[in-house]
C-alpha cells in the first residue's frame, strides 16, 4: 500500500455512541484485540503519513487522544457535537490549507480494508469529479440514506430515510458515509451547508447535492461486500465485528504457515506474531503483543498475554502465560501460571499447577509440579521439588529469593525471603529456610520427629469411653 502525499484524512470519532449503552467512548471499545479508533487510525496511515491524518474528537475526548497518542496523528476538538459536516467544519483552520484530496470516513469502521480506500483515492485521482463515495446494496437498507440516480445512473444525491418518499425508500443502495474530495471544492463550498433538518445538525451528506447543483460531477464505486463497511453503534455490532476480525487474522495465519486446530474456536489478537509450522490448539487465546517463534505448541485452551516465546517452545493446555519471555525449547504446563514478569532461559521445565511471578529461571531448571517462585532469581539446573514455595511477602513489603545453580530444592519447602541458597547445594524435603545456605551445604529446617510408642492403642480406648 502506497502512502499518498497529497491525500489528508480525517477520522471522525467525536460521537457520544448511546446505543453502545456504556460509559467508555464508543470508538474506545475493542474488536479483533484493538480499539475501533486504532484499527481506523493504522488504516489511515497505511495511505497517508501521520501529519495529514486527522482525527475528530469530542467525547471524551483525552482518552482517545491517548489511546492513539503513540501513532504521531493530529487531532481536532469537536466540543459540540452538531453532525458530521461541523465536524470537518470545525478543522476548516487545519484542513482547509493542506490541499489536494481530503478522504473522510469513521472511527467506528474497523472492517473498512485499506484495498478499499486505495480504490476510492485512484478511482478520485483518475476522474474530473469534485467527490468520489463509496456506496452498497443491502438486502434491508432501511435507517440508511438512499442513493438517488437520474435515468442515466449519474449520482444526483443522497436522501436520508426521514426524508425519502416511498419510491426512494424502495432503493437499495445505500450510502457508506465515506467520502473523498477535491480539498479546493470541499472548502469552496462547505459554508452552504445549513442544519434544516429535524435533528438541527450539518450533514456531510448535503455535500454531494451542493457540489452537484453548482455543476461540479459526482462518483460512486460501489463495495460488493457490504459487511465491510459496518459501523458499530451497539455491543450486537461489535461483537460481529470481532468475529470478522479475528477470522481475518486466523486465515492470515493459516496461510502464513502456522497450524491452528479448529480455528473457529481459536481467539487471536490483530498484532499477535506467529513463526511458521507452530501448532496452536484448540480455545487458545493469543492475546496483546505476543510474539511466538517457530515450530512451537500452543495447548488446548491455553491463554498467552503480551509475551515473547521462542522457538521450539511448548505450552500445555490450560497454561496462563502474561507478560513473559520464554526462550528456546522451553516447557510449560499443562495447568501451570507464569503470572507476570518472568524470564526462562533455554530448557526450562515448568510442569503443573506452578505459578511463577517475577522469576527468572536459568538453563534447565526444573520445577515440576505444584510449586510457588515468587519474586525469584534461580540459577541453572537447578531442580525445584512438588510443593515448594518462595515466601515473598511478609505482609507489607516483597522480598527476592535466590537460587544458585544446579541446587537441589526438596519437596515441600518454605524458601522464607529475603533468602540466598548457593550454587550446588542441597535443602532437605519439608524444611522451612529462613538463613542463607552456603555453597554444597544441606540445610534442613525441620522439627525433630517424635514417635509415641503405644498412642493408637490409648487413643482407640479414649473413643470407646462414654461421653
């Protein structure tokens, strides 16, 4: 897709979204693992550099200025919602310089592909028309302006549903809302529009009926696949949306190389990475900025968040795995949680129902079932037995645990930090640790065993006695 330097957009993502039935801004609402307003945003910039994309704000409008903040758009304050026209309208000072063709189209159109608005932009560039629109037919256009052609097809104008008369009403194409046009003519104009409508508001739809009765011709290409141009106005919408946008990205993936089992059930965010002959299971979540390298398994049912695996990688079913980095050959699972922060290093084995938080695991090490590492720092090869745990808080502050290498850490013990276990040293099964271990020591932290010669015996006489 080419960058176009003499095309401005402008996004319009001022509207309050009612329907949506929520506090949060409509545009701010997530389809596909991104906003509505970040999938129109980087739409937009696959046609034309940051300095000339613009987008309409107004409710709340901070939150979605940050919500973009990072993509280098520039913005325009909409305090007053009055339609789409005084929208534009009130980037006159912006717009109005910058020339050449100005497209517009909406914040909550997160289907709209950038294959289609680079056919608008040449379909515009390549005609004499002062606006080229992208129109549709629906099986039921009601709610929708209708497409008015006189009896050569010629576009002659747009008729809102309120305004239609029964014969237009029976018109089934319909207008998409987006539009590009010659900047010089836009402005030249754009004060003719007036708010005679029931609703008091300027529509950007009169535009196409002013340009053509001051002779200036109008285009339409119309979209076969009317899905695509879908505007989110409630969560019903949305939620068909989402669909659309993750079997996009599924059939990408697919095609890119990687094996997805029963990729209707299967849940992936628009900037997650996949290397090539990766197997993801069924139910997997791959979510945020995850990043998963070649030749890796991804279990059933499994949730991946903002991490990084490398190749060879394998995570068994119902594994949790947020914001971590996992290297090559590493293993994960099945029923295991690295909960945030961690860093394993090749070969390491996480087996189930351990959790790890903040633990940095080196070459090796294991830890195979039904353990707790907390706040960890654990050398090489070291072996971390079932039921083991770091005690990391002691109820008001975070304490580490480290771990040299190849350490042999029995079952059952109770790493109390802050704690050093040296390199090559051994902790006895059912400790409790709360000093230092020094290197190729053994450390046991265990009660002495006390056995009670005959106690079952006076303990079956106590039960039979009345009570």
């Amino acid at each position: 897709m080419s960058i176009h330097n003499d095309v401005t957009i402008a996004i319009l993502a001022a509207g309050l979204g009612t329907r949506m039935k929520s506090r949060r801004a409509k545009v701010l609402h997530s389809a596909g693992g991104r906003t509505l307003m970040e999938h129109s945003v980087r739409t937009a910039l696959s046609l034309a550099a940051p300095e000339r994309v613009f987008a309409v704000v107004g409710h709340q409008a901070e939150n979605v200025r940050q919500n973009v903040a990072s993509y280098g758009i520039r913005f325009i304050n909409q305090e007053e919602q009055k339609g789409t026209g005084h929208a534009i309208l009130c980037g006159r000072n912006e717009l109005a310089s910058l020339g050449g063709m100005l497209l517009v189209f909406y914040g909550d159109c997160p289907l709209i592909l950038p294959s289609t608005l680079e056919s608008l932009i040449e379909r515009h560039r390549s005609s004499s028309a002062a606006a080229t629109m992208i129109t549709t037919r629906l099986e039921e256009p009601t709610g929708y302006g209708r497409v008015v052609r006189n009896p050569a097809g010629a576009l002659q104008s747009i008729v809102e549903q309120k305004a239609a008369s029964p014969d237009q009403l029976k018109v089934r194409e319909i207008n998409a809302g987006i539009y590009c046009f010659r900047s010089e003519l836009f402005w030249r104009y754009v004060d003719l529009l007036t708010a005679n409508n029931p609703a008091g508001e300027y529509y950007l739809t009169d535009m196409i009926s002013i340009l053509i009765e001051h002779g200036h011709p109008v285009q339409a290409i119309t979209l076969d696949d009317s899905a695509e141009l879908l505007g989110i106005n409630n969560r019903i919408e949305l939620a068909a949306a989402d669909r659309v946008l993750r079997a996009r990205k599924v059939r990408q993936l697919l095609l890119d190389g990687v094996t997805i089992e029963k990729p209707e059930t299967v849940t992936v965010d628009d900037q997650v990475l996949v290397g090539m002959d990766t197997v993801i299971g069924p139910f997997a979540q791959l979510r945020g900025n995850t990043v998963i390298g070649e030749n890796c398994r991804i279990g059933a049912c499994s949730i991946i968040e903002d991490s990084e695996l490398a190749d060879e990688v394998e995570i068994g079913p119902f594994t949790i795995v947020g914001t971590s980095k996992l290297e090559r050959g590493v293993h994960a699972g099945p029923y295991a949680r690295l909960r945030m922060g961690n860093h394993l290093a090749e070969d390491v084995h996480i087996g189930n129902f351990v959790e790890l938080k903040k633990a940095t695991l080196g070459a090796g090490t294991k830890a195979g079932h039904l353990a707790y590492l907390g706040d960890a720092i654990v050398g090489e090869g070291t072996n971390i037995g079932a039921g083991a745990i770091t005690c990391n808080f002691d109820g008001v502050s975070k304490h580490q645990t480290k771990v040299g290498n190849h350490a042999f850490i029995g079952s059952n013990s109770t790493l109390v930090a802050p704690l050093e276990i040296a390199s090559n040293s051994y902790v006895a099964a059912g400790s409790v640790i709360t000093h230092n271990v020094p290197e190729q020591a053994l450390a046991l932290g265990r009660s002495r065993q006390v056995n009670k010669e005959g106690y079952a015996k006076k303990l079956a006489r106590v039960k039979k006695s009345p009570a």
